[in-house]
C-alpha cells in the first residue's frame, strides 16, 4: 500500500536527481519489496532503478510524469505518480552576503544557459520581531518581505540588492537575515539549484554606538576599526576607559557633553573594569549597565549626574567597587543599590545629598567602607532600639528588642547594650552591613516594682570605636534609651534656650535679624531616664505685651540627662515665623503647665527661673545687589556667553521664587548664612568684555565691575556681582585666572564664576559657597585661618576665636524649602557640628557660618556698609599662586 504521495521533483539538466523509494510504500504484512519505474515523458526525462533508489535524469527542459511501482513476494503490486520538471539550474552565486548599517547586500542569481526570454526571479527575506538577537528583524531592511529581480533576456544572470536600514538604533555587532529564492514560474526552462538560499550578515561590529563608548571599545580591543568587533570579541574585553570627546570642528569650542544610551554597552558580558571617570555624562539611561553581569568596578566620578533612575545598577552582583564621587546627586531613590550584594566600597562625597532614605543601603551585605562628606549636610545614621512585642514600650512583662539603623548599617555594626533596673540576655547586638535591624535581646525586669527600666545604645567611646577611621561624612550615633518603665518621680530643670537662624551659642549671644524665622530650641534635663514627653509652650512679648504663643514639640525619646544639642531630637522644639522676631522682643518657655509630670518640689521647669528673657533682634537694611552678566569679545572664550547670561537670569528671577532650583538655592543659602533680611536682586544688560585676554586678568575684571557701580549705582550701599566663566587655559594669562571668586575687601563689588573653563556649570554647592564667601568680604569679613593657608597671611582675621577655622557652636540651616518670614513647615532642618565644619570666610570644607563671622558682619551692616574696599578672593580647586596686589 501507498504510505504518502511521492512529491514532486526539480531536475536540472547535467545533474540527475535521486529519490528513495522505500519511505513512501509500505507492505501490511511485513513483506519486502522491490521497485520499477519509468518516465511516461522519454524525451522530458529518463528514470533508472537500483534498488529502493530512483534515478531521474533531464533529457530536455519540460515537464514528465514518472510513475513508480511497489510488488510485494506475492505479485501484488501498487503505483503512485509525480511530477518531474525539468530546466537549467537557477541559483544564487554564494551563501553569504555581508552589509553593514545604511549599506547594500548584493547577492548575484546565476543561471546555466541565458535566458532565452526575460525571467522573473521572485525571493523572499526572513526575518523575525525580536530586537538586539542574532536574528535581523523587519526593522533591519528597507524592503522586508517579498521580492522580485528581472534577468534580462540574453543574460545568464542579475543582482538582488538588498537595502538595510540605518535607523540609529544600537544592535548586536552581527546580525543575519536569511534570503531564499523562489520556484522558477512553470514554462520557464528553469528550476532551483543550489545554493537557493543565502544568509545576508548585517555586520555592524560597535559603529552605531556613541563615538566615545565606540572608540573606546576599539582601542580596547586594538580592532583595526569599528566593523571589527564581533560577540565573541566583545564578550572577551575586560577593561574599557570612556573618555570625553574634546572640542574640535565637529563639536565646536565648548566643552562636549558625554552621552550613554540604553544598549552602548551591551553584549560586553565580560566586561571587569569599567570607568566613565570626567565624561561629562549628565544622566545614566535606564538599563544601561544591564549586561555588565561580570563588572567589579564602576567608576562614574566627576560626573554630572543629578539623579539615579531605579534599577540603574540592577544585576551587576559581581560589582565590588562603585563611585559617585563629584556629581550633583541629589536624592537617592529607595533601594537603589540593593543588587549589589558583593559592593565592598561605595564612594558618594562632594554631590549635593541633603538626607539618605529609609533603606538607602539595603542589600550592600559586604559593604566595609562608605563615603557621604562633602554633600550638603553631615550624616548621622542613628542606632534605635525598639520593643518589638508591644507596641507600648513601657508595656508589662519582659521585652523583646531589636536595635535599628533606617538607613540600613554602613558595615557590621556591634555595639554594646547598657541596661539600667533589668537583665539583657546578650549584652550587645550587631546590625550586619545592608541590614536594618539587628537580632532580638530579650529584656527582664529587675524584682524592684516600682524601679524604672531602660536599655542604652553603647557609649559615646563604642560608637567611636565601632566608627574607627571607617565613617567619612557621617557618624553613627546612639538614638534615644528605650524606657519599658518610667521612674516614680523626676527632678526637671531648663537651663538653656535660644533661637537660632544659622548660628547660636548657649547663652543666645548671637543677635537675630528681624522678620526672619528662627528654629526655638529648649534644652530641659532629668535626673533620671525616662520616657516623659510633657507639653512645653513659649509665649513671646513685645515691650512687654503678648505677641505670639506657640506649642513646642518634646524630645522624641524622653528627657535628656544632660544639655545636647547634637540632635534636634534632644531639645523642644519650635518654629518662630518671621514676624515675630522684632526689636524689643523677650520670651517665656514653661514645660509640663498641666502638671502632668512626677515633678519633685525641687524641679523647675520655667525657662528663665524668673522674668522674661530678652532677646536681641537687629532690624537690617534691605541688601540690594545688581547681577551682572560678563560677556567675552574674544573668539576663544565667547562660547560660554549665553549659558552665563541664562544663568544670571536664573538667579535674578530665583529672589522672587521663580528660575532654575540652583538659583534658589544659591540665594536661599545666602540669605541664611548672611546677616540678611530682605534680598533684593537686579539683573543688569550683560557687559563686555576683553579682561579674559588681558594680564590683569581677574583683578582687572572687577575692577572693571567695580567702575560700573561707581558710574550706575543710584545708592551708594548697592552691591555689584559679576557673573562670569572661567576662561579656557590656552585663551589667558598664566595666572590671570586662578580662582573662581573674588571679593572687596568692605566694598560692593564682587565676581563669582558660573562656569568652569569647560564651559559647565559649576556644582549647585559650589555656586553657593562662592556667592556667600565673595559678599562675606564685602561685608568686612577677611579670610579664617584654618589649615589650608592662604597665599597671604595678611589677609586672614588674627582674633578668630575658635581653633582651625572651626565654627565653634552647633550650626543650623532649615534647608531648601518655605522662605523667611514664613510660618514654617513641618520640617525643623538640620544641624552643623562645630567641631565638623570650618567657617565660610575659610578655605577648609566642609563650610557653614560661625557665631564670629555672622555677628563681625552683622556689625558691620548695621555701621553702614561701604567703602572703596580692596580685593580678596575664593579659592578654586586648582589655585595655583598668588598676585602681589591681591588680599587672599
């Protein structure tokens, strides 16, 4: 019997063609078989047999049927049919054509004899929907599908071109689409030959990548040009340093932003080391380390990266070694680093992070060393305690406790437990890197009833000890005892309270200005430790009448032992609008007024014991100052002109609330460091210059700002401030620009560089400090001696009082948010340790104001600021050295 129909056959002439027979008859009894066949078309085709095999042989071109016969041992016997054509061969002319992005493939169709008549030849294209696989997709060719080419009649051949896209797209370095020709038309004297089908290779290598990612992989893989790279290639390199095009004709004069897309470094699977350091990148797309999964170190330093989008860093498990030193990081989104599980150092000083979020390090499990200074605040990363097994700590019975760190543990953290009035049942906890709680202790009261009961963090010398040289930029801290019981009775007292609007000692010896908010902080202890939180309300009075009431938030964890002012959550606290700060203003503090409190008789909770306290409140003149924009002649430099006018624009519309967030912050941080109250700020037509080309150089810039004001200025205490970018080193004078400020010395004007001689913007936090610093000299104040010398000591204040440049008392800053005068948000700012940061009018970092510089200045303000001054400057990170007729 007939198992299938024998298919039909292509036979071209000169080459016979050969079927199995057996596959397409079977017997049902099992019998063998033998085979006959013959062509009922002789002069089309002959037919021979030889076993199970039957030859066809071309005799002419044409069409035969050839019918083949099965007998089975009992002279039974069955028959089937097919069709035989036969012609000259038509086929392609090689199996593998090769193009790359925005070229042609050409694949020739040859034929065994010329066309006696003109033949249409019809092909195919395979391709698939997938992108970036070794597989061409439809988006890889402009004619995808089918296709058609014409052999003229005479010829014995002609020429598929295929087109492929340049759709500047990123794909894999080889890619293949298949071509396969189809059946000649019936009549044609022609059938398919091999080769009938042939791969089309779209070699591309990494050409369609960004130039610098491009050039860089080249020279990494010594590749003779970027066609070169294969996977194989790409997926052996294990090192890759990016760099920075430099400006030339194609980019023009300034500086060449770096530029990453989602797919440039792809397929780079073995890729170890990889660094990005100064490209100029001002993001990271998503996804764009995603096939890095061998990568150990990532440097991204000296970047402009603002944000982090999430996953960014999704997958690299191998990665051990990651920084993000000198960017303009702002945030860090939640969980961000959490892949990282091997990261062993991640660095982060020097971008503008004001706060970590919950979790922030969660996952880097084998993290041993971390750096946050010179970001926007100091870092405390407090170590909790929490009763886990009530949500009442002071509930009865023994507690379970865990301690904590939000931000997630820097490194392993071990630290010892103090319990007062009960049994631990381990007497300290580690919190492991990358986690955020430690393991449970279990806390048994003492037999005392009425004894209270509470559990330390450690001690100030264990969290030094734990911290050793391993905390930079931030410091761990012990948070608030954990009270399971309060004590019976407490002795309370409030020896300190003071408002503070940027810096304050003790005795409130700092005066404030006037219609600007202030931070109210009452310092109250207890001779015991406990969990009170009592009610505190301060009343203010001017000349003597009640002008304002408002309720202070308590300490979060109870009444301090002692005065701290290391953490807002030591003290009560309040937010003071504007407003209320006038000349004549005195303050009442009272804690517990509703007597809620086991107060013993000895106990005073009134701040002053006695009387109101006064406070000194100066009302200041308004400050005006007149931004201008410095605009070069020269060919060399005058490429930064529009981008420093924009900036000046930004920052004259940032003193009405408006322009770009670095504008606002720049004048906000100015308005608080400074004894300022109202800021009024005038943008003035830009101003040209020839002073980058001129030996005087900055000197003679501001003294050219400086004649403005003289010539323009209505009022005579109106401030002039040079806005102006640092000219490329090859256009100027050795030491004509070695700094990024300048300052008179008790005069009205001033310069402050917006852009580096890249020609980019200079980070928000550097903006800031060389804005304040530059008014600072205008305002009387000479440099602070610290341990970074100046060029000229003349220039520095010898009555500094406090050591080192240091600022001497607890800074405070409410941050970006509400203006002055305001009734505040929610929000109470954070604090500058004294001991953690150098005063503005320095060269040390990391800055804020001290108690010294803000009252010398305030002084001066209210004296009458003005005078012909003579120049100081700011220092740049690159200052070389100093001029003769320069006060450094």
């Amino acid at each position: 019997m007939a198992v299938d129909a024998v298919p039909d056959l292509d036979v071209r002439l000169g080459h016979p063609a050969v079927i199995d027979a057996a596959p397409w008859f079977r017997d049902p009894d099992g019998d063998a078989l033998t085979f006959a066949a013959r062509s009922l078309d002789a002069g089309v085709a002959r037919v021979t047999v030889g076993g199970d095999r039957v030859t066809v042989e071309g005799v002419a071109a044409g069409s035969a049927t050839v019918e083949v016969t099965a007998r089975d041992g009992g002279g039974l016997s069955v028959a089937q049919r097919f069709e035989a054509t036969v012609g000259a061969g038509l086929a392609l002319s090689l199996g593998v054509a090769q193009a790359r992005e925005g070229g042609t493939a050409r694949v020739e169709v040859v034929l065994d004899e010329a066309a006696a008549a003109p033949l249409t030849v019809r092909y195919s294209l395979g391709v698939d929907d997938t992108r970036l696989t070794a597989d061409a997709d439809s988006a890889d060719v402009l004619d995808a599908g089918e296709g058609e080419v014409e052999v003229p009649a005479g010829a014995s051949g002609a020429f598929i071109e295929i087109r492929i896209a340049d759709d500047d797209e990123i794909e894999p370095p080889r890619e293949v689409l298949t071509l396969a020709l189809g059946r000649p038309a019936t009549g044609s004297g022609f059938v398919l030959a091999p080769p009938s089908s042939a791969a089309v290779v779209i070699r591309e290598g990494v050409c369609d990548r960004t130039a610098p990612v491009r050039d860089a992989i080249v020279r990494g893989l010594r590749a003779d040009d970027c066609t070169a790279p294969d996977g194989q290639a790409l997926a052996e390199l294990r090192s890759l340093t990016i760099r920075p095009r430099e400006p030339g004709p194609e980019t023009g004069t300034g500086a060449v932003r770096g530029g990453l897309r989602p797919a440039d470094l792809s397929a780079l699977s073995g890729l170890e080391w990889l660094s990005l350091q100064d490209y100029r990148l001002g993001a990271l797309p998503p996804g764009a380390f995603s096939d890095l999964s061998s990568l150990e170190v990532l440097n991204l330093a000296g970047n402009l990266i603002a944000d982090l989008p999430p996953g960014v860093f999704a997958g690299l498990r191998r990665l051990e070694w990651l920084s993000l030193v000198d960017n303009r990081l702002r945030a860090l989104p939640p969980g961000v680093f959490g892949d990282l599980a091997g990261l062993r150092e991640l660095f982060l000083q020097d971008n503008e992070l004001s706060a970590l979020p919950p979790g922030a390090l969660t996952g880097l499990r084998s993290l041993e060393r971390l750096t946050l200074g010179g970001n926007e605040t100091a870092f405390a990363f407090p170590v909790r305690l929490v009763r886990t097994d009530h949500e009442d700590p002071t509930a009865p019975g023994p507690a379970t406790i865990e301690a904590r760190i939000l931000e997630g543990a820097p490194f392993d953290v071990r630290l010892p437990l103090l319990a007062n009035g009960g049994t631990l049942s381990f007497d300290s906890v580690l919190v492991r890197a990358g986690t955020t709680a430690s393991a449970a202790v279990r806390l048994t009261r003492g037999d005392a009833a009425d004894a209270p009961v509470s559990v330390t963090v450690g001690t100030e010398e264990a969290l030094a000890e734990a911290c050793a040289d391993r905390c930079d930029g931030f410091d761990l801290v012990a948070g608030d005892p954990l009270v399971v019981s309060n004590p019976a009775s407490v002795t309370l007292s409030v020896p300190h309270a003071y408002l503070t609007q940027a810096a304050q000692d003790r005795a409130g010896g700092v005066p404030l200005v006037a219609n600007r908010r202030a931070l109210l902080r009452v310092f109250a202890t207890a001779d015991e430790v406990n969990g009170f939180r009592p009610e505190a309300t301060a009343t203010f009075f001017h000349d003597g009448a009640e002008t304002y009431r408002t309720e202070l938030d308590p300490p979060g964890g109870g009444i301090p032992l002692a005065v701290d002012e290391s953490r807002l959550e030591r003290s009560f606290n309040a937010v003071v609008p504007g407003r209320v700060l006038q000349p004549g203003l005195s303050m009442v503090v009272e804690l517990d007024p509703d007597g809620a409190l086991p107060l013993t008789p000895s106990s005073r909770s009134r701040f002053p014991a006695e009387g109101p306290y006064d406070i000194d409140v100066r009302r200041m003149p308004p400050l005006r100052v007149t931004l201008v924009p410095v605009q070069y002649h020269s060919e060399e430099n005058r490429d930064v002109n529009p981008r420093v006018a924009a900036f000046a624009g930004e920052l004259a519309a940032a003193a009405t609330g408006a322009g770009s967030d670095a504008g606002r912050s720049v004048l906000r941080y100015a308005r608080t460091v400074l004894p300022v109250g109202d800021l009024h700020v005038a943008l003035r037509e830009p101003y040209h210059t020839w002073a980058d080309t001129s030996e005087a150089g900055v000197v003679g810039l501001i003294r050219e700002i400086e004649l403005l004001r003289l010539m323009e200025a209505e009022d005579p205490r109106e401030h002039y401030t040079g806005i102006f970018g640092v000219p490329k080193p090859r256009s100027r004078h050795p030491d004509a620009y070695w700094i990024d400020g300048l300052g008179m010395l008790g005069g009205q004007s001033s310069l402050t560089a917006s852009h580096g001689p890249d020609g980019l913007l200079q980070r928000t936090g550097r903006l800031r400090l060389v804005f304040a610093h530059e008014l600072g000299h205008n305002l009387g104040r000479p440099h602070t001696p610290c341990d970074e010398p100046v060029t000229d000591p003349g220039t520095v204040d010898p009555d500094y009082p406090w050591p080192d440049g240091r600022i001497g008392v607890w800074g405070h800053d409410f941050g970006d948010g509400d203006e002055d005068g305001g009734d505040g948000g929610p929000g109470l700012g954070h604090l500058f340790s004294p001991e953690g940061y150098r005063d503005l009018m320095s060269y040390c970092y990391p800055q804020w104001i001290s108690d010294y510089s803000f009252t010398k200045m305030l002084e001066f303000r209210l004296a009458g600021d003005g005078g012909a001054g003579i120049p100081a400057s700011a220092p740049a990170a690159d200052r070389r050295g100093g001029r003769g007729d320069m006060l450094l």
